[in-house]
C-alpha cells in the first residue's frame, strides 16, 4: 500500500510498505480521508522519532474483521480513535483520562495517512464509532478535534451563559466556537491577527472579534460590558500572557493548544490568584465519550465541519498539505483533508 512518510515538514515522501495484517481481535480500515491537524507539524516534538507515518484525524471503511470481533463488520464505516483511555487506572477512574499512560502510548498502525490502518484490539473495544451516510467521510475525520474540544470545555466547567474568549481562531479555535456555541455560551469573542481567520470566526458564531493582540483586556472589556470573560480558551500560546490577563474573576483559563518546547506560563500571583478564584487548567485528547458527543453533534449539524475544510489534496500532495499547515496565510488554509485513495 501507499503511506505518506513524514520526515519533516518539507520532506514528506509517497513509499510503500505492506498492507498490516490483523489478529484475531482486531480489524483493517481501508482510510477514505485523513484531516491534517495543527500537532502534525510540531517539528520539534516529532523529529526525533522521524521518518514516520503521521494522520490521525480519521475515517473509513472496515474492509477485515478478525475471527473475535462481534461489533464490526466489513463494509461499516467508522471514525478511528488513536488515543484511547484504560478506564480502569487512578487517573481514568478520577475522570483525569489525558494523563492516562493508556491513552497517551496507543495509536493505530502505521498513522492516518496511508490507504490501510491495523486497529488494535485496544482501540477496536473503546475507539471506533460506527456513523451512517447521513455523515460523509470528511465530516467524520473531526470527531476527534470536536472530541478533544468538547472534552476541553467539559473540563473547564462551560456553563450556559458564559462569555467565552477564544484566543487564537486557527482551525480548533473555529471548533471551539462553534461547540461553545451549541452548548449554550452567551457571549462569544474570538482574537487573532490574520483576517480571513477572523471572519470565519464572526462566520461560525462568535459575536464580536479582537483583531490586535495589543491592550486585549481593554477591548475585551469594551466588548462585553466592563466585564472579562468567564472563559478563556488558549488555542495559540503565543498569546498566553494575553489570555492570563482577560479571565474575570472566578473564571477559568484552559490551556487547549500545544506550546513550544520552551514556552512557560507567565503568572503574576498577586494579581491574578490572590483572592480571585480564578482556575488554570488543561485538556489533551478525548476519551470515547466525548468522541461520540462529537458525533453527534456533527450528525446533527449543529457543528456544521464541512464548511471548515479549504483545501482537499491525494496522498501524493501531502507535502503541500504540510505546507499550507504552517504558511496559513498563503492560501488562506484552514483546514487540510488528505484523501489517501487518490
């Protein structure tokens, strides 16, 4: 078969390697489109383990079952997990599934970008979720961002009526504003600097947007009567010393996006703990039920992701995909749908 070997953001290779055999407890999906998410140019936490196969925003058809699998069959069509939670361990059963070893040492074989994947048994009993022609393949690869999105808001205690800050309007800032809309949010502010980013934002629900990433805490205020937000949502930290300072009192900061090697937070005590109230807190992944919520809401509609995807490109263009990924600007990229069949 086909794969896209990555061995750096410039250097991404057609090659080929065997279709993955499978064991008794396992099944084979024949991957009908793979999404390219922001984690998969983080060179820095990558190059170390290159060359590899990446993609994990995935969805296909069963074309294998093993001789123990009950669930599946050939011909489903399913959106894959590659994390998945123990549910069993001291942080899975304390709700805390994103420092579960489990979850942070499976994935599927080799990656989402190639024309099959080997699902383990693993990953077969707690991470794949059937859909119906209702959902096409593409809409399907954003249940795991929808997921790790809802999950986000879940752990941030998202409250009907809420001023939700969305920091950073890439492709899971888009997310999160469409979830925190569906979830019943009041008010919705979105910052970036890059303007069609901006308008997609005012496009998928937010109500007003911040176009500078100068005196942010004033024109938040400005914006939502004197007040901050209740919620902030950090999906770029080049901004988290912006973010820390426009959580109102009592409000949450969650730290969704991932950050370079040497970031660190920025925190003046005093001034934001000391009799504040305020929380920081941190996401990563989506254990299977949020996965499904997020299914759900793609079913339904409510999150419409079909209208995110920019640019669709073969296996064979994946270098390209790359490319848009980390020059956004140049195409106005937002989201990159790999179609490992062509």
């Amino acid at each position: 078969m086909r794969v896209s070997m990555w061995y750096n953001n410039r250097d991404v290779r057609v090659e080929e390697r065997p279709v993955p055999g499978i064991g008794p407890d396992e099944i084979l999906v024949r991957i009908e489109a793979s999404g390219l998410c922001g984690s998969d140019g983080m060179e820095w936490y990558r190059l170390h383990k290159a060359p590899l196969v990446l993609g994990h925003e995935v969805a296909g058809e069963v074309v294998e079952v093993g001789k123990d699998v009950q669930t599946y069959r050939a011909g489903d069509r399913v959106s894959v997990a590659h994390h998945v939670p123990c549910n069993t361990c001291h942080y899975c059963v304390n709700g805390h599934h994103s420092a579960c070893r489990t979850l942070q040492s499976t994935n599927f074989d080799p990656g989402g970008f190639c024309e099959f994947v080997r699902v383990p048994s693993i990953n077969v009993d707690r991470g794949v979720f059937k859909f119906g022609e209702e959902v096409s393949y593409e809409d399907a690869t954003f249940v795991e961002p929808l997921g790790c999105v809802i999950r986000g808001q879940r752990v941030a205690r998202l409250r009907p009526g809420n001023t939700v800050f969305v920091v950073g309007c890439g492709i899971s800032g888009q997310l999160h504003i469409q979830a925190a809309r569906a979830m019943g949010a009041g008010r919705i502010i979105a910052m970036d600097t890059i303007p069609f980013r901006l308008e997609m934002a005012k496009r998928f629900g937010a109500d007003a947007v911040i176009a500078t990433d100068r005196n942010v805490p004033e024109q938040l205020r400005a914006l939502n009567d004197g007040m901050l937000a209740d919620l902030v949502i950090i999906c770029r930290a080049k901004w988290i010393s912006q973010a820390l300072h426009s959580v109102e009192r009592g409000g949450t900061v969650l730290f969704f996006a991932g950050a370079r090697e040497d970031d660190k937070i920025p925190v003046p005590v005093n001034d934001l703990f000391w009799r504040t109230e305020i929380t920081l807190t941190s996401s990563y992944a989506a254990p299977p039920a949020d996965s499904i919520a997020a299914l759900n809401l793609i079913r339904s509609k409510r999150v419409p992701v079909n209208e995110m995807i920019t640019h669709r490109l073969p296996l064979a263009e994946a270098v390209e995909g790359f490319h848009l990924l980390t020059h956004p600007t140049e195409q106005d990229s937002m989201k990159v749908i790999i179609d490992p069949q062509k």
